[in-house]
C-alpha cells in the first residue's frame, strides 16, 4: 500500500485598518533587505539554508529585535529557493543576470507559533504584539478547513495594493492500494490525449481525449503576432491587449478536465496511472534544428502540466520512457503512417447538428492496423506491465479494441458509432480495422 501525501494552497484576500497595514509594510521592507542580502551571498558562495542561518541569523536578530524569529527562518528559506531556483537557471542557459533580481517578495512564516486562524482571522505576532487581518469569505478555504485537511505550518503573505493575500497550505494523506495489473497508459499528444486501459494484464478499452491544445497555441500565437505588428511590447495600447489574452488559463482548464478524467477512469478500474516520461531537456533535444514556429509549439506543449496535475491527484502515477512507443507495434515491427481525415455529422443533446473533423494518422504492419496515438498508449501500458514482470497482451484481432472520442467539456457522451479505417484501407484486402469509434460531442 503506497501511502501519498497531497497539498493544496489557498489563496485569500485579507484586510486590516491602518496601523496593521503599516505594521506589515515595515516588517515587508525588512524582509525585503534581509533577501537580497542573503540572495547575494548564497548565489556567491553557493550557500544551503544552513550555512545562511548561521551566517545571518544572529546578524538580522541585532539589526531587527522586533521582527519574530520565524519570519527570520522564513527569510533564508526564502533566499535559499531563490538562490537554488537561479542556479538552475543559469545551468540551462536561461539566466540572463549576474545575479537574481529581487523585486517582489511574499512574507513567509515557517511555523505557525506567531500565526493563527481562528473565526475568519488571521492572527499575526509582529514586534511583540498580536495584530489582525480580517479575511473574505472563501468557498474552497471553507472545503478544505472541514473537509479532512490538515493546516500546514507555513504562511506566506502578499501585498497587493491596500490589502493583503495570504497563502495557506492545507496537506492531507491517502492510502493508495491499486491493482498492479490493472494500468491506465496515457500518451499526452499535441491536440489529444489517449488512455488504454488494462484489466488484468489485458487491452480493455480505450479512451481518446480531443483537447486541442495545439490549435490553441496556434491560435493565441497569431494573435500575438497581429497585436505586436509594427508596435513594441511596451506600448501600453499593446500591454493592454496582450494581457486580455487567456491562454493560459483555457489551457490549465483543459488540463485540469483531462487530468479528472484520467483519476475517474482509474479509480473505477483500481489502476496505476502510467505516464510516458517527458522531461525538459527531451523538449530542448527535440526543438534543435527545427522551424520557429515548431520550437514554439514543443515549448508550449502541455505533457509536464498533465503529469504534475495527475501526481497531485490520489492515484499512484508511474512514468516510463517513451522512446519508440509510437513507431513500433507490441511485436516489435516498425510502422509508418498516413494521414486520415474523417468528417461526420452529429447531433448533440441539444438537438443541434454540427459538423466533427477528426485527424488520425493510421498505419498497417503484418496484417495490423495502428493509429498512432493509441498505438503510443497501448505501448506505454504493455512496457509498463511487462517492467513488473507480468505477462501483458494487446489484442490484434478485428474490433478488439474500442476507442471512445470524448471531449474535456462534455465527457464520454456516445452519440454516433463510425468506423475509422475501412474506407481508407479496403484496398488492402479482407483486413478488418482493430479500432472503432465513439464520438462523444454534444
């Protein structure tokens, strides 16, 4: 049985009078200097927190008797992150300073033996006396204060023109018990994402995921460019415009649905999530040598978002290599692919028509039929069961696998059945597809 801690951080709105906003400003200034200082010295001397405690500690006590001793903590650990964060930069290439910038900071608690959150406020203890921040009804903070979850020790406070932000961190443990032969493989493409389910060692179903997160990228990247044509990014007309973009926020929406789709589907089937491992520098390996705008769609694509989202979840999630997944069948044959096209016509629940363009890439080896992204996921999950040691199969017989097309806003909504390789491949002979379809748009 794993047993998996997860965190959440809430963020609320706080409000003080006068003398309380003057206090938190004072103790914010201070803050401030105490980090750059610290900043400066661990990126020099590549300091942990530590060596900056002893360093400082007794220095910053001297200098501000009035600040408590755990916003001091609070302070090197704060350096700490950014010194390590800066480094990390640097070896990527990607630090563009001698040294970090420190232009905004959040007051950081490190226990919670000078803070306390009784009634709706928020109790701080600066310079010896107890002050108060009064804080806004929030839905979620109210789901996690009575939902099961524990407060955590650490408070981070932000200013934010007159009133404050304060972040807390609510933690709570799962015990994560799922059948080890029971796997959902998910390959995590540019416009989709696609689930295979195994059930005992056994291809079960498959899922199709249409995000279009790659379209969207496209999408917000000729935005951008028609905003900046012939303008700078610091005129303000085009600030203005640029900030009204959301992409961002629609692709962490879109996301976050497939990220829940994926936890239903194994917690009713009791299954390991098995995610194929893309890390950073696999982005960077694969944008050498490549065309502007592709760099851009690799930096933009969504499959380190989804795993993380997926890790914050209470499954247990594996990741695996996924070289060669989608360039070989489960019997070790190469494959080549060709694109495919199919447009349908469906009625939603609506009762409206509307027209669905699905763009499958599908190749055929030794008498099977592959499209490319399920054959990715069903790939994933054999190389998975096959690493513990179990005895896998993926089926290649006429219909033995279903793939269900599902949109993130709508879910599994089966309203037409087609099939996607007939048409295209009769000329092959007798060969009956092993993929069908479910479109599943409303």
């Amino acid at each position: 049985m794993l047993s998996k801690t997860l965190t959440r951080a809430v963020a609320v709105n706080c409000f003080g009078n006068k003398l309380t906003r003057r206090i938190l400003r004072s103790a914010e200034d201070a803050y401030k200097r105490m980090v750059e200082e610290m900043v400066e010295y661990a990126v020099r001397h590549n300091a942990s927190q530590a060596t900056l405690h002893k360093v400082f500690y007794a220095k910053f006590r001297a200098e501000y008797p009035w600040l408590p001793t755990r916003l001091i903590k609070g302070a090197y650990r704060d350096a700490a992150r950014r010194a390590k964060s800066f480094r990390d930069a640097k070896k990527r290439g990607k630090a563009y300073t001698e040294a970090p910038e420190v232009k905004r900071v959040a007051l950081t608690f490190s226990d919670a033996q000078d803070w306390r959150l009784e009634g709706g406020v928020l109790k701080l203890r600066i310079g010896g006396r107890w002050i108060e921040l009064r804080c806004s009804n929030h839905k979620q903070l109210h789901r996690y204060l009575y939902g099961g979850w524990r407060l955590a020790e650490e408070l981070k406070l932000k200013r934010v023109g007159k009133h404050w932000v304060a972040y807390l961190t609510f933690k709570r443990d799962f015990d994560v018990d799922p059948d080890p032969r029971n796997v959902v493989a998910v390959d995590v493409n540019e416009n989709n994402v696609t689930a295979a389910v195994f059930v005992g060692g056994m291809l079960r179903e498959v899922w199709r995921l249409e995000t279009g997160l790659g379209h969207m990228v496209i999408a917000y990247a000729e935005r951008r460019k028609r905003i900046t044509k012939g303008r700078h990014t610091s005129d303000r007309e085009v600030k203005t415009k640029l900030k009204k973009l959301r992409e961002r926020r629609r692709k962490l929406d879109v996301a976050r649905k497939a990220a829940k789709f994926i936890e239903r589907l194994a917690e009713e089937h009791n299954a390991v999530v098995v995610v194929g491992r893309i890390t950073h520098r696999a982005k960077e390996k694969m944008a050498e040598d490549k065309c502007k705008k592709l760099r851009h769609r690799i930096h933009k694509w969504s499959v380190r978002t989804l795993a993380k989202l997926l890790d914050e979840k209470p499954i247990q999630v594996v990741e695996v290599s996924e070289s060669r997944t989608s360039s070989r069948t489960p019997s070790g044959v190469r494959i080549t692919f060709s694109p495919l096209v199919i447009r349908t016509a469906v009625r939603g629940t609506s009762g409206r028509v509307r027209p669905v363009k699905i763009r499958l890439r599908v190749g055929k080896a030794r008498g099977e039929v592959w499209e490319r992204d399920v054959l990715g996921a069903v790939n994933i999950g054999l190389r998975y069961l096959q690493m513990g040691g179990f005895v896998a199969s993926a089926p290649t017989g006429a219909h033995a696998a279903r793939v269900t097309l599902v949109s993130p806003r709508l879910g599994p909504t089966p309203l037409a059945e087609i099939s996607t390789v007939i048409g295209r491949y009769r000329q092959w002979g007798n060969v009956s597809p092993s993929i069908h379809c479910v479109i599943g748009f409303g």
